[in-house]
C-alpha cells in the first residue's frame, strides 16, 4: 500500500487513531524547530529517519497516545508538508497536508482493511474502504502483491512490491489510479515508496520516491530534517530525465 494516495496530481509527496486536538499539537511541536534537528513532541519517540531518493527525508516516530500507530512527518527543502499515521497493519489511517491543513482520514470499520500480515505470509492483499477529504467521500479500491524479490538498501532487507489503487467518486466514477513498485519491511510493517505512476483522465506523472538511506538513533544526521539526495539542480535534472512531478 502506496504512503501517499492524492486525488488529484500528486504534489511534493503525501498513509493514513488520531485522537481529537491530538494532530495540530504534535505538528506545532514537530515542525517549531524549522529548518533544525527533528524534535517529536512529547509523548512520542523517534525511532527511524529516511532519505529518499526525491529530496525528501521522513522522520518516523511513535506516541503513547496512540498505541500501535506508526508516525511519519516529511520535510523537503523548504520543510514539513506531510504528517500521516498507520495503524499496527499498515492501513492508512490519517494524514495531514501541510502547511494547508487538510485533512485526509479512513472511515472504519473498513469494507476490506489493508493488512501487512496477510501480504507477508501469503504474498498478496487486497482492500477497499473510504476515505474522507474536505468532506469528500471516495472510495479506495486496490492490492498489494510481493514480486518475489529482496533488495538491500544501505543495509536494509526490503521485499519488493507491486500494487495497483483506484479512487471512485460518490457516483462510483473513476477519479483516479496509481500503479508501480515499491518496498516493504518485515522488520518495520510498513511500505516505502518507489516508482509509482499517477493516471487521471489523459494525464500521466511518475515519480521516483524509493529509499536512499535509513538512519536509526546514535546515527549521524538520524534527526536531520534536511534532505540530501538529487536536491536542487540535481532533482530538476532527474525530473526531467524521469517525467518526475
């Protein structure tokens, strides 16, 4: 199950327990360091750092208050955009757009509710459940496939992944869909992107979001919320090469 599902054309990246007044006061204490060291917000402990290949860098973290949930904030050059939450089976269950401010959240219980363990021991999962976004409701509709492949990636073991997401409107029009390849971890229960491409109508964007480095406590630059691959001049070159968004 893909980390970021938009609607519409997929803007600098975007899975989905959050406990009411509970999201704005963890963003406030996240993100009030800027450009600095990730500090998560009290209550909660940072436990892994990712950079991807996109320019982006995600700090992982967990909360008390949310026994279970898996945490994630984002930051790209210019900072956080992204806040979202997973549950214990890597179903999507909320995320917050940033600095906007829509909110993204699963309506449960779901019709089909995504489960790592069902893709770990036989290899494939599917789901569906709706989601709902600035009063929008859409429906989501998809699977997850293990490809049989392992890749090691600066040293994390990762399954390979295909996996295909279609968005429905209210009338159960098409709005969307989202194929490609990505990565899951045993050792984490959760999903890293990697190449995804984003169809509406005649529209097409694909992008490459695949993992570069992954940091744990006591690493160098594990708290760093400044990305260091294909930055700059060199992410606009790659955009171009790859008809990145």
């Amino acid at each position: 199950m893909i980390t970021a599902r938009p609607l519409a054309r997929p803007a600098p990246r975007r899975r989905g327990l959050l406990a009411a007044g509970l999201g704005m006061a963890m963003l406030g204490a996240a993100t009030q360091a800027g450009a600095e060291d990730f500090t998560p917000p009290a209550g909660c402990t940072a436990y892994l750092a990712v950079q991807t290949r996109a320019c982006t860098v995600s700090q992982h973290y967990t909360c008390t208050d949310t026994p279970g949930g898996l945490w994630r904030m984002d930051f790209d050059e210019q900072g956080a955009f992204y806040q979202g939450l997973i549950n214990a089976e890597a179903q999507w269950v909320e995320s917050r757009s940033l600095p906007s401010g829509t909110v993204t959240r699963t309506e449960f219980p779901a019709r089909d509710a995504a489960s790592v363990s069902t893709l770990l021991s036989s290899g494939y999962d599917d789901w569906d459940f709706d989601e709902i976004r600035a009063g929008e409701r859409v429906r989501v509709t998809g699977f997850d496939r293990l490809t049989g492949g392992t890749e090691v990636i600066d040293g994390e073991t990762l399954l390979g992944t295909e996996f295909e997401t279609r968005y429905y409107d209210a009338t159960g029009a098409l709005i969307s869909t989202i194929t490609g390849r990505e990565y899951v971890s045993a050792t984490h229960r959760r999903f890293f992107s990697g190449i995804r491409t984003w169809r509406a109508g005649d529209e097409e964007t694909t992008s490459d979001n695949s993992p570069a480095e992954f940091l744990y406590p006591g690493d160098p630059g594990f708290a760093s919320t400044q990305p260091r691959h294909n930055c700059g001049p060199m992410l606009s070159a790659l955009a171009t090469e790859e008809g990145h968004a």
